[in-house]
C-alpha cells in the first residue's frame, strides 16, 4: 500500500513537472525548430535580459504579488464573514445568495470588465493599482465565499458555545478552537484566490489600462512578439510563485488540527 502511493505520488508530480520542461529548455534555448527534439545551442540571453532593469520583469513580478497578496487580504476579510453565514445558518433565498456568488465565474470576465470600466472611470480607479486589486476580488471572491461555506459546514459551533460557557471571551473562542479548526480550508481557500488573481490578464489590461503591468500582461506581450526565449523565462518566473504557495499550503491540507486542540489554552 505504501509503495503504491508512493508510485501515485510520483507520477502526479511527474504530470504536474512536464508540461513544465519545455518551457525551461525555451528559456536557455538559442533557436529551437522542428524537428529537434533538444535545441541545437544554449544561452542564457533571455535570462540575463528578464533579470535586467530594461527588462522590467522583477517590477512586474512584485506588481503581480502585491496585487495578489491584496486581492487574498480583501477576501479574506470580506469572504470569511460571508463563507462563515452561508455554511451553519439557513434562510430564506440562501440558493440564489449562492447562485449570485458565482455569476461572476460563470459570465465571461470581458463582459464584466466592460459593464464595471464606466464605473471604474467615474470613481477614479482606472489605470490604479487600487483599481487592479478591486477588479480581482470580482472572480477571487467567490472561490474565498464558497471554500469557506464548505469548511463552516462541517464545522460544529457548539464547541464555540461550550468555550464561551467556559469563560472564553469571543475572541478567545474564535482564536482558540475556531481558527485550528477551520485554518485548513481557509488555506486552501487562500491559496485559490491568490492563484485566481495571480493569473487574470483582460480584467487587469481594461483597468489597470496598461499602465499596471503584471506577469500575465508581460507574458503575453513577449509570446505575441514572437520571442520564445523570452516567453520561457518570463513563464518560469510566473510559475514558480503559484507552485511554492502549493507546497507551503499542502501540510494544511490533511485536516489534521482540531478544534479540541484548542481548549488546553484558553
């Protein structure tokens, strides 16, 4: 048995890790044409280019982890209130509340950029950082909402009353068997909405107007260029973010913190 997951395990991570080797040959390549199966010579050109102050690629990485970071921060904020009423009460018209929350997955981001570019522009918002973080809580939001929905159902509140009868105030309960409990799925929940702001391209090019430049927009402008060494490199640098917020959240992921463990210290 052990040696059986041992086996899945690799070749999950084989499947996650090869799409990936292409794009590192592409970015120490110079000139690689079908039908090679390796590039005939190596550089390290576009590295040395993307790592450069022309290159721009360091600014744009930090732009793309602010805005990334933010979006999380607002959404947790606003999601966790949320996620935590929609999974142990129930109301009247609590399926549609559900179903609102996820049309913004379900319309196309450009028909929903372009009903809220006039409302943007009006609040002063466009071509703004402020103005790009916002726009991502439009499809980050719901991925917070309903994680944490889920994470609230399984959760059993009257460990929060049995504290409170204990003397714990209302933030020693919620610090002390709440958060152990729900710490998992709220990592999780993080994790997605960081990676859903990390990736959007049209909703940051309509408000950020260009003039906020993060990964995906510097990655698509060099791949339309033509320039593939280039693309590997600026690609590499804009994976290699969402895969170690993967490995620092996977020791959350097994579940194994319980509210219980919190009582001790009350």
């Amino acid at each position: 048995m052990t040696r059986l997951r041992y086996l899945a395990g690799l070749a999950l991570l084989i499947w996650l890790v090869l799409p990936l080797v292409p794009l590192g040959l592409w970015s120490v390549s110079r000139g690689w044409f079908f039908p090679d199966l390796l590039p005939r010579a190596f550089s390290l050109d576009a590295w040395r280019y993307a790592m450069s102050d022309v290159g721009g690629v360091l600014p744009a990485l930090w732009t793309t982890t602010l805005v990334a970071l933010a979006a999380t921060g607002l959404s947790l904020l606003v999601g966790l209130p949320a996620g935590r009423a929609l999974g142990l009460y129930r109301f009247r018209g609590k399926r549609m509340v559900e179903l609102l929350i996820l049309a913004p997955v379900i319309v196309p981001g450009i028909a929903v950029v372009m009903g809220l570019h006039g409302v943007f522009i009006a609040l002063g918002l466009t071509n703004t950082i402020w103005g790009v973080i916002l726009v991502h809580l439009i499809p980050a939001l719901p991925y917070m909402i309903l994680v944490t929905a889920g994470v609230f159902a399984n959760f059993d509140s009257d460990f929060e009353a049995q504290a409170r009868s204990l003397g714990a105030t209302r933030w020693q309960a919620f610090r002390h068997v709440t958060l152990p409990a729900i710490l998992p799925g709220v990592v999780v929940a993080a994790m997605f909405t960081f990676l859903v702001s990390w990736s959007q391209y049209i909703l940051t090019l309509m408000i950020g107007g260009g003039r906020v430049v993060t990964l995906p927009l510097m990655l698509f402008s060099v791949a339309s260029a033509g320039r593939n060494d280039l693309t590997g490199a600026i690609g590499v640098v804009y994976v290699l973010p969402g895969l170690v917020v993967i490995a620092l959240s996977a020791r959350y992921l097994t579940g194994r913190r319980a509210a219980l463990t919190g009582f001790g210290r009350i």
